[in-house]
C-alpha cells in the first residue's frame, strides 16, 4: 500500500543577512512551528508558480522566485514530503496574512525557533550543521 506523498515548496529569502521565517497558525497541521514561508504545489502547477501563489496567499508580497537550492526527502506520520527550497527576493513587503507571525532572523538565530523535520533539516544544510538521525 503506498503512502500519499506531498510536494512543498519554500522560500529562501534574505536581506541583509537576516531570513524572513513564518510561525504557523495554531490550527494548521504542525502547529505553531516556524518555517520558510511556502506551502503544497498543486496538481498541474510548477514549482515557481506555486512558491509565487503561496506567498501571496500567506504574505500577501509579490517575489521573483529563483534557482532550487535544495531539496530533501522526510517521511512524516501518514505521508511522504518532498521539500525544495528555492531562493526568492521580494518585490513587495512581506505581512502575516494566513500564518501567525512574520520574523526576520540572522542565520545564527535560526536555532531558537522550532522547525518540522523537513524544514529543520533545510535549516541545518543552510547553516552547515550535521545532525544525527532525528
């Protein structure tokens, strides 16, 4: 039997040495944590397209989306991600529209906030962190 499987894309956004991360809403599937902001492709969408459209949706900005930076592979309870992280900038101010919080945060800081695995591990590669098995 084989396991659904999502395909997510988020945002690598800095500007000036700090990263725009977004807290989920308390309702959401992994609440409360924090993350790049994007969200689930679409059937038949592109991954660029959908980054656009999620952060529209979520931040009400408008970006350019650039090149996938990275990729992972995380088996959540239920369901298989697969999770690319492309680098945006933005073209218009980013505001909490459909996510709790907005933070701009230096890649040192990264630590404090509580990521999902798939994100967490994105995190890690972007600050060079090896972590054992999670």
């Amino acid at each position: 039997m084989s396991r659904p499987h999502v395909r997510v894309v988020a945002a690598e956004i800095e500007v000036e040495g700090r990263y725009l991360i977004t807290q989920r809403r308390s309702s959401a599937v992994l609440p409360d944590l924090w993350e790049f902001p994007g969200g689930r492709v679409e059937d038949g969408e592109g991954d660029a397209a959908a980054l656009a459209r999620e952060l529209y949706e979520k931040l009400g900005c408008t970006v350019d989306v650039g090149e996938p930076l990275m990729a992972v592979e995380h088996a959540y309870h239920g369901y298989d991600l697969t999770f690319v992280v492309m680098r945006a900038r933005l073209l218009s101010p980013a505001a909490p529209v459909r996510v709790q919080q907005v933070r701009w945060v230096r890649a040192d800081e990264l630590d404090q906030y509580p990521f999902p695995g798939a994100d967490q591990r994105t995190v890690d590669a972007l600050l060079g962190v090896v972590r054992t098995a999670d």
